[in-house]
C-alpha cells in the first residue's frame, strides 16, 4: 500500500466537501473537493442551513427538530459532533438509519447534512463486496505527480484561490497554473497506463488507489471506453471511490456515443443516486444531466430507472449543485 500525501475521507469519516457549482462551460460541479480539506488557518465557513434528505414520510420540520443548532455560526469540522447527530437522529426517529456530515463552499457557506433511510428502503446502504487483488498502480513518479495535485487543490480550496476548472481541452484542467502544469504531465503520460488505471479500478483491494486510478482516468485518453469499463465501480463499496468514479464520468459522458454504454451507466447511476451520501447523490445527479445533454432520446429509459429519486431530491435538497440540479434533470425529462 502506498503512502498518501493528502488524507483522504469520506462519509465514514463524517466529512464532504465541495464547491458550489459548475464553472462555464463545463457542465460540473466544481468540486474543489470532495475529500477532506483538512482545517484552514482562519475560519472561511459559517453553518448556513440543514440539508435533510432521502426521508420517505417523515417531513424536514421534524427531522430538523433534532439537529444541533449550528446556523449562523462559525464552521468547525467536528467528527464527534456529527457523529452525536447521527446517533440522536436515530435515536429519535424510527429509521433504518441516520448519519450526520458537512459540505462546505467556496462561497463561505457550510450546511449540516442529515442522511435519513427509512424502513422499507435498507437497500440504499447495500453495496458489493470489495474487490481483494493487488495491482500496482501506474507509476511511483505519476502517482507522486497526482498527489501532488491533489495537494495543490486542497491548497488553494482552504486558501479560496479559484482554479478554474474546465474541459476545454477536451479532459479535465484548472486554469490555475500549477496545477495545469501537473495536468499537462498526466495528460502526456497516462495513456500507456489506461490498461492498468482500468485493472486497479477492478481489482485492487486498496480503495485509495481504486479511487486515485479513477481521477487519473481524466487524463489516459479513450475517455469513451473508459466510461464503459467503469460502469461496475460506480457503485463500489467505498464511498470515496463512488465519488470519484461518477466524477470522471461527468466529462468521459459526452464522448460516448454507443446507447447501450449509456443505458448502462443510466442503471448504475440510478441507485448511486439514491445513496444516503452527498457525494453520491451530487455526482449521480450530474452524470445523469450529462447523460441526457448527451443523448436527450434516452429521457424515457432515464425516468424509467431514475424518475423516483430525482423528484425526491429535486424536491428534498436545498443546495443548487444538487436539488437544482434535479431540477434541471427534471426539466430535461419533461413531467414525468
């Protein structure tokens, strides 16, 4: 296993972050971070409102009854605080489950998430077994060159430096000079490593390299073929990997063109979507807006696999860069 630079996390460890929106022209959320950003030096974020979703019967007013009262606040990432909101929540309410996290924006606001799955819906937490190999992942001199971009983003994220995420190049950049310059070594290098990107993705045991192996895909070219082998880690057991598989998929989408690749990735982002994560919920709701941009004749099969749950969140989420999001999608597939 390799030595990470950043400490990643996810929902197991109580913590999500990312940015408000998608940069023009690409159609994503700019996701400075959907890992930990680990603790700024001066407070950026105040609690701004409760994002409570996936609940079936029971109404917002009454979850939010048993949420700390945060608003107005200055943010501070505290594990236990959230891990005590969890356990309050599913002491209270009669659930299959709550938890309790955070996402931040570069705007400064931090909302308290409250994940609800109710009776009757325990197959939203189910996930696949991990895989158990062992791939060596590309090379120590590429990956050293990813964490140090990554590095760089959680840098200039806790700094409030604007990147400028975009695919104007046809894969993922930054107009932020270092980081293009990370990029334009990815970008040179890693297409004679897609096969063993693809083969960690697969296989490998250590979540950290499926997911560094999924960022890494941005910049190994066929981004179409890609997109199709990938598939069966969107829904990985790993939270972070999820994340970051569905976040690749935000750009490969629009150079797919086979329906049936596409119809798979519609099945697979369905029940990301109703995953009780942020992250997953964000990621699934933004590929499947690529996937309609991409192929508007799919809306029937999308609101076929997907219809129930983008209504819940369009209706459930406050934040724009996921219940408005739903929104969008919504108004692609028409009515319903």
């Amino acid at each position: 296993m390799r030595t990470v630079v950043i400490a990643f996390a996810f929902l197991a460890a109580a913590l999500v972050v990312a940015c408000a929106g998608p940069p023009a022209p690409a159609p994503v959320p700019a996701t400075a971070a959907d890992t930990e950003p680990g603790a700024a030096e001066e407070p950026r974020w105040r609690w701004t409102d409760y994002e409570i979703v996936g609940q079936r019967e029971l109404t917002r007013e009454e979850v939010a009854s048993h949420l700390p009262d945060l608003l107005g606040q200055p943010y501070e990432a505290d594990r236990e605080m959230v891990g005590a909101c969890g356990e309050a929540l599913e002491a209270a309410l009669d659930v299959a489950e709550a938890s309790c996290s955070w996402v931040t924006f570069f705007t400064g606001e931090a909302y308290l998430l409250a994940e609800i799955v109710e009776r009757g819906e325990e197959w939203r937490t189910e996930t696949p077994a991990a895989p158990e190999g062992q791939v060596e992942l590309a090379t120590p001199e590429l990956v050293a060159t990813y964490e140090a971009l990554k590095e760089q983003l959680w840098a200039n994220y806790r700094n409030g430096v604007e990147m400028g995420e975009n695919s104007d190049a046809g894969h993922l950049d930054y107009r932020e000079p270092q980081m293009h310059a990370y990029v334009e070594t990815l970008h040179a290098e890693l297409p004679e490593h897609r096969d063993n990107l693809l083969a960690v993705l697969a296989g490998d045991a250590d979540a950290e390299d499926r997911a560094a192996a999924a960022w890494m895909l941005n910049w190994a070219g066929d981004l179409a073929g890609s997109a199709a082998a990938v598939a069966g880690s969107i829904n990985d057991p790993n939270g972070l990997v999820r994340n970051d598989v569905s976040r690749f998929l935000i750009y490969a989408l629009p150079h797919v063109d086979d329906r049936a690749t596409l119809r798979a990735l519609v099945d697979e982002l369905a029940v990301q979507l109703a995953r009780p994560s942020h992250g997953d919920r964000n990621k699934a709701i933004y590929s499947l807006k690529a996937v309609l941009e991409k192929a508007p004749d799919l809306a029937p099969y999308v609101e076929e696999k997907a219809g129930e749950w983008i209504d819940r969140v369009a209706a459930q989420s406050i934040l724009s860069n996921v219940g408005g999001t739903a929104q969008e999608v919504r108004a692609l597939l028409g009515e319903g």
